[in-house]
C-alpha cells in the first residue's frame, strides 16, 4: 500500500509573522516601483521656468555639505538658460549630480538606475524630482519613451552615459552607452557636455569644466541608420575628451608662463659680474 501522505505541519508563530514581513516587504517594492513607471512632468510657470521645489530644498540642504567635503571649481557654460537641455558628462561618484544641478535653478531630470529608485528613501525622493529609472541591461524602451516626453514638455535631463561609477581609471572613460544623441535629434534639444577633470577626493579642488551647447543640426529631418546614430553619440563621447584636454592644456601652459615669469625674476635680481664691488 502507498504511504499516506504526511499532513503539513501548521507554521509557528515566528514564521506566519516572517511570512507577513516578506509579503508586507514585497508591496512596499512593487509600489515603489509603479511610482517610477511613469516620469512626473512639471509644469511651466509665470516666467516659462519648470521649477522643482523640492530639488531646491535638496540645493539648499545638500550642496554646501559637497562643496565642504569635495570643493569643486565650475568651468566654461556653468549658467544654463531656461528650457529643454541634456546634461552629459563622465561618473565618478554619487556626487556628480550636483554638477550640473549648479548651473540652473530649474529642475533636471536624472537618468538613474531602476533598482535605486525601488530603495526606500530613494524612491519617494526620486518620484518627487521626476527621476526616470534605466534598467541594467540598457534595453527599456520605457526609459526612451520617458525621457523624450521630459524633453517635449521643455524640461532637462542629466545623465551619465557611462552607465555606472568609473572605479577604474582616470584617464579613460568607461564604455558609452547610446541613447543621448538619439533623444537630442528626435526633439532638437541641445546637449550640454561636462567633463570631470580628475576624480574627485575629499578636500581637493576638482575641476568641471561645461562646454558650449552642441546641437547635432546636421542630423535633423533624416531618416537615421544606427550607425549615424553612433557616430553622432561617438562625437558627444569625443568632446567630452577634448574638453579635459583643452583645460589641461591651459593649466600647463600657465604653468610654463608661471615659471618663465619667475625664473626671469630670477635671473633680474642676481647681481652681474660688472656690477660686483
């Protein structure tokens, strides 16, 4: 004869209120998540500014503590006009958003990793701000959709086409990933590069340096292939390396004329042979 099947043995105490956490748990991501599924669009005021009120208490709150632990100096276009705008530069730290957040007082939509914006605190900080979430894999065609929404209603974006934290090196950025030439071309927006010239360490001047708007105007009203849409991101990615390469050219050219200078000073004060009693 089969055996009869043992009766389940009814949970314990501990594990029904373990059951109820773990399911409690899993609502609180899933809404989370839904709050993230679509981007909050912020409305133009009196002025044509789309303010984020919040984001300015977090300017407020936030930027003077980063400048404290890790002084900056912005160069270049650091004063950003109103209107619709894509932020792209390099990553190093967390940071980073706060570059761009300095050189505007309307809001920025920020391009971050979904599973961030699932965290917590993240979450509701991030559904306040309007930030859109990317997946790992960079295939959701959701984020796309968000951020061209974002750039029709007149409004910024940021991101970090680097996709991650640059722990590696200084001197060469991480692979690009695409997608900001795209967005720039579907709705004429204009890009905005900066470029972190070392790699920021706490109570050392970093330098960023923010280029002139470029507007990829010889990409509009045409019917693309990927490979255009490449080599038009390929020509944002290079810009980003010649702006570190022009600030560091002028930083060793002062240098140069620094020394001249001095050496000079040098030279005028020694006393000539002739002139010796």
């Amino acid at each position: 004869m089969p055996e009869e099947e043992k009766e389940a043995k009814p949970l314990t105490r501990k594990e029904r209120r373990a059951a109820k956490k773990a399911e409690k748990r899993a609502k609180k991501r899933a809404k989370r998540a839904a709050w993230n599924k679509t981007v909050r669009l912020f409305p133009a005021n009196k002025k044509g500014k789309h303010i984020m009120h919040f984001m300015n208490f977090l300017r407020v709150l936030f930027v003077p503590l980063h400048f404290l632990l890790f002084p900056y100096r912005l160069l270049g276009h650091k004063k950003v006009g109103k209107g619709a705008y894509i932020y792209y530069g390099n990553h190093y730290t967390i940071w980073d958003i706060f570059y761009p957040a300095r050189t505007t007082w309307e809001g920025i939509h920020y391009l971050a990793k979904q599973p961030l914006l699932e965290a917590p605190v993240l979450a509701k900080w991030g559904q306040r701000i309007g930030a859109i979430g990317v997946m790992r894999d960079g295939s959701d065609i959701r984020t796309l959709m968000e951020a061209l929404k974002v750039l029709k209603n007149g409004e910024k974006i940021s991101m970090f086409p680097e996709g991650t934290r640059n722990k590696k090196s200084d001197e060469e950025f991480l692979p690009f990933h695409g997608g900001a030439a795209l967005m720039s071309i579907k709705t004429k927006t204009p890009v905005i590069p900066f470029v972190l010239c070392e790699r920021p360490k706490p109570f050392r001047l970093t330098h960023v340096v923010f280029g002139e708007p470029m507007e990829l105007s010889e990409y509009y009203g045409r019917k693309l292939t990927p490979e255009e849409y490449a080599e038009a991101d390929e020509k944002l990615k290079n810009r980003l390396y010649a702006l570190r390469e022009e600030f560091r050219a002028s930083r060793r050219n002062k240098k140069k004329a620094k020394k001249g200078k001095n050496a000079g000073k040098n030279k005028a004060g020694v006393p000539g042979e002739r002139g010796e009693n």
